[in-house]
C-alpha cells in the first residue's frame, strides 16, 4: 500500500525568468601617467539627452546616488573646486526609456518527476507532463545607456567608459550600480599603475 505521494524534482521550473542585458565598453589612454592625479572634481549635474524619459524624482535620486558612491574613489581626493581638480568626472546619459513588448498567448507542457514511497520503504518515481499556458500580456523592458568621461586639467579624455543596460526592474538601482562600477573600475586604474611603477 502507497503511504504518501510528493513533488521532487521539477524537469523545468514553473516560472518566468527575468530579462536582464548588460554591456560596457572602456577606453584609457595606454601613455598617461594616472599617478599623476592627485585629485578629482565631479560635475555635480549628469547630461541627459533630449531623447530620455526620466521623472523628477529619478533625476534626484540618480544625483544622490552619484554623490553616494564616490567614497569608492578612494586612492584621489574628491575636491569641489573645477580649476584645481587634477582630472575631472562628467557623465553623459544618451538614452533612458521603457520598452514595451507584447507576449502572446502561448501553450506549453511542463514535466515533473513524482516520487512514491511505500510502507516498506522503497521508492519509486513516475514521470507526470502538465498541460499549462500563459495568458497575453506586456512585458515592460526598462534601459539606459550612459557615457563616463574623465579628463585631465588640459581637458584631455583619459578614460571613458559606456554602460548600456537593460532589464525588468528600476532603472534607477542598474544606473546605480553603473556608477559605482566605474568609481571602482578607475580607483582600480590607478592602483594598478602606481603598482606597476613600484614593481619597475
């Protein structure tokens, strides 16, 4: 006599999964010498293009965030004072926008293994198939692509960075972690080249 029936192992997982894209691209200038900057002023308003669709609340929120975050840029001094920074962070938003994409209405099958356990102990396992189907709907998308720029005192481009991201959720929590991904990527310039000049 069969004492109890359970669910162990679904074939494939009865949910849907989240659209995520990222992208970047960086550019240094493989001559400069990065020891060189001491100290660092960031331009306290991000560029949006015409283009972008972005709320009052979120161009706040990203103007904190971008505060927030420079603590990460902790091998220069952060300075508020333009004409005597050694290099200077400017940050270029070319598209902030939501996209909508339309999902049909699709049947499908799903396949899980069922698992049998008898008085005496023993197991056995069944294979059951379930007939399901999802309803039509939208999928909204949320992206941005942003360009970071740092120039020296000359106004040169030493290194720059583009982010591009998409996904279904805030765009203000990937623009935030983009930031914080470039104060890291060129703290992490500089370490490596100071570095490498002990080790010469």
């Amino acid at each position: 006599m069969k004492k109890f029936i359970m669910i162990l192992t679904m074939l494939v997982m009865l949910s849907n999964f989240n659209m995520v894209f990222a992208e970047s691209s960086s550019w240094k200038d493989p001559a400069y010498d990065f020891s060189k900057i001491k100290t660092v002023y960031i331009e306290p308003e991000i560029i949006y293009a015409p283009s972008c669709s972005i709320g009052e609340l979120e161009l706040y929120k990203n103007l904190v965030k971008l505060d927030e975050e420079k603590g990460k840029l902790d091998d220069f001094k952060i300075i508020d004072d333009k004409s005597l920074a050694d290099a200077v962070i400017t940050i270029n938003v070319t598209s902030w926008n939501i996209k909508e994409t339309y999902i049909p209405t699709e049947e499908y099958t799903k396949e899980a293994n069922i698992e049998y356990v008898d008085t005496d102990g023993s197991t056995t396992y069944e294979p059951v198939t379930f007939d399901l189907y999802t309803e039509e709907h939208y999928v909204y998308e949320q992206y941005f692509t942003a360009e970071f720029t740092v120039t020296d005192n000359t106004g040169k481009v030493i290194f720059k960075k583009v982010e591009k991201r998409e996904a279904d959720k805030d765009t203000f929590a990937m623009f935030g972690r983009a930031i914080k991904d470039f104060y890291d990527d060129f703290n992490e310039i500089k370490e490596k080249y100071v570095k490498a000049l002990k080790n010469k």
